[in-house]
C-alpha cells in the first residue's frame, strides 16, 4: 500500500519501482535463477522462465537496458560524437545514422565535444564502459600523427567491447587501413567546380574558406587539381583563410575584392562562405555573377534561396550517416574505405 503523502502534496505517493528480488519472491525463486532468466541462461527450465516473466510481468519490472546491454543480451547503442550540431549537412547526417539505428532497435545517441579533445576522449570512454554497438566520430579533424594516434587509441579501446568505430564524414587514414570509414568525395566536388569556372573562361580563381583541417585540405586539393587540370598555376594571394561563418567570410571576401586585381570567382569552401562573399559583393557594388563568380560545397536549403541562386556542391549527407550507422552495426560489408559521389549543381551565381 502507497504510503500518504506529507499535507499539501497532491496525488498518492510514488510506489517505489521493483527490484530483482522483488521478482524472484513474487516467483518463489531465487534472484539467481531470475538474473539467469533476464540473461537467456539456457539452463533454466521453461516452468521456472514462465513463472519469473509472469512475476516480472505483475510487478510492472523493468530491466535495466544499461545492465543487459553490458551482459551482452540486450540492445546495444549507436552513438554519434561530433564537435558540435549546426546546420542542415549534420542534421541529414544524424537522420540517416538515427533511421537505421531505431529500424535495427538500437538506442541512438549524439553526444557533443565541442572540440575539446579530452572531452571527446572521456565521451569514447564511457560509451565502451557502457558496451556501445559502435561509435560514429563525426566531421574533420586536424591533420597529422596527433590525430591519428588519438583516433588509433579509440579503435582499440572499442574493439576491446566487441564494437565499432566509423569515421563518419572524414578522409580515409592509411595510417588506420582496418578503421571503417565512409567520406563523400570533396575533393573531386570542387574540381568539377573548377573545372565549370575555367570553362566559362575565368582565370584568376581565388579559394576561401578555413585552413588546417582534413575536409579543408580535400577541398582545396580539389581546387588545386582543377587549376592543374586547365594548367593554371595557383596564385597564393589569391587563397585566403577564414572560419566557416558569414562574418568572418565577409571580412575575407572584402579583402579579396578590393585588390587592385581581384578575383572573377571564388571558390568557397561551404554555402556558409558563400553567403560571406555574397554579404561583400553587396556592400561593393559587384555583380554576381557579371562582376564575380561564386561557388559553394555542400547544397545548404538556403543556397538556392539566395540572390542570384548559389551553385554548389551537393552531398548525400543522409547516406553517409546511414551507410556509417550499418557498418556500426555490422549489416553490411566492414570495406575499410568508401567514398560517395558528389554532384556540381550549377545555378545563378557562375552565370
């Protein structure tokens, strides 16, 4: 019987929640022989099984998901770390990974490092200790051995639970053959940007965006490789430097417009840079694109809302987190490296 409750609270006291022994007197068994139930022990006989699951089912008993998932009977979780989540390309990014999670009755979590190294650590820790399915580390890092040995350091701390790490979003590491990973191609994205540009008869192409980083260095490879591919020579001046937001890339693009010899197009690293370059146009007075040609990468909602629409990259950000999340999971082939197409969607803005 529910205890009264102290003057001026409403409603009946709480019944407190059922434990395993509550069970396994209700069944008139021990709380081993309920633990081996809960655990799908083969020994005990379907008399006794029936008899706690009954018990179990009167008691309104829930199992600790936590408790079965460490003892390996119960559903184990996908979980999504990445710095931060901002913008649409992470939100197509979780849909896919969360889609085949829930259809496959695995919990799906996100959690954030906000770039904090030891935070991120901490987080892949704790995910083993609770026997996670597979981690999907998300998004770019800062290339060189730190990175690779702190990635190397994850993979083996899951695989020591039996789960997977997928890099998500991220360049293949041949220092990491065994580490699943599944990229979307940046780098001949922007080449057939390039490539569009040189077409169209630009030569002095300039490339914006954030340096030092691996989703930057594939970009600007691809930049690089389509200059080589109309045997222009890269001009350093030309390629600026700034953080993937519309304040700092207004305050690059004005710099770069108001050389004495400035660009006809630019190359932006994302539609976020993009609109920055756009930002500065208006405040010239420049044409886009009679004046400046402008292209994108990643095919944003609002790309094709500016004013002149934006050509841009687009990117199946949904299938990345769904191929990602079935490679956690173990459904498909573990290919160690996978790379999915990437389109030029060519609007306005280049004319």
């Amino acid at each position: 019987m529910a205890e009264p409750r102290k003057r001026g609270a409403r409603g009946p006291a709480p019944t407190p929640a059922a434990n395993l022994r509550d069970v396994a007197r209700r069944a008139g068994v021990s709380p081993a022989t309920v633990s081996r139930v809960f655990s799908g022990h083969a020994s005990v006989r379907d008399e006794t099984r029936t008899k706690v699951l009954q018990a179990a089912e009167d008691l309104e008993y829930v199992m600790n998901g936590l408790a079965q998932a460490m003892l390996g009977t119960g559903q184990r979780s996908v979980a999504f770390v990445t710095s931060a989540l901002a913008g649409p390309a992470l939100d197509e990014l979780v849909s896919g990974a969360e889609g085949v999670a829930m259809h496959n009755g695995s919990p799906f979590l996100v959690a954030l490092t906000h770039g904090d190294t030891d935070r991120e650590r901490a987080i892949i820790e704790t995910l083993r200790e609770q026997r996670t399915a597979g981690v999907l580390l998300v998004g770019p890092t800062v290339p060189g051995k730190e990175a690779e040995s702190r990635i190397a350091e994850y993979a083996r701390a899951l695989t020591s639970v039996d789960a997977t790490l997928v890099l998500c979003g991220h360049p293949y590491l041949p220092a990491l053959p065994t580490t699943p990973t599944v990229n979307y191609d940046q780098i001949g994205g922007v080449r057939k940007a390039v490539h569009h540009l040189t077409v169209k008869g630009h030569h002095r192409i300039a490339f914006l965006g954030q340096a030092d980083s691996t989703l930057a260095n594939q970009r600007f490879l691809g930049y690089s490789l389509g200059l080589k591919d109309a045997r222009l020579a890269i001009d350093p001046s030309l390629v600026v430097a700034c953080q993937n937001t519309v304040p700092d890339a207004h305050l690059a693009a004005m710099h770069l417009v108001n050389r004495p010899d400035p660009p006809t197009a630019i190359v932006c690293l994302t539609d976020v840079v993009a609109t920055g370059v756009y930002r500065a146009a208006r405040a010239c007075g420049i044409d886009i694109p009679g004046q400046l040609a402008v292209t994108g990468f990643d095919d944003a909602p609002a790309s094709v809302d500016l004013t002149p629409s934006l050509t841009t990259v687009r990117v199946p950000f949904y299938q990345v987190g769904e191929r990602s999340a079935q490679l956690a999971l173990r459904l498909a082939n573990q290919d160690s490296r996978e790379d999915l197409p990437t389109d030029l969607i060519v609007r306005e803005s280049t004319g």
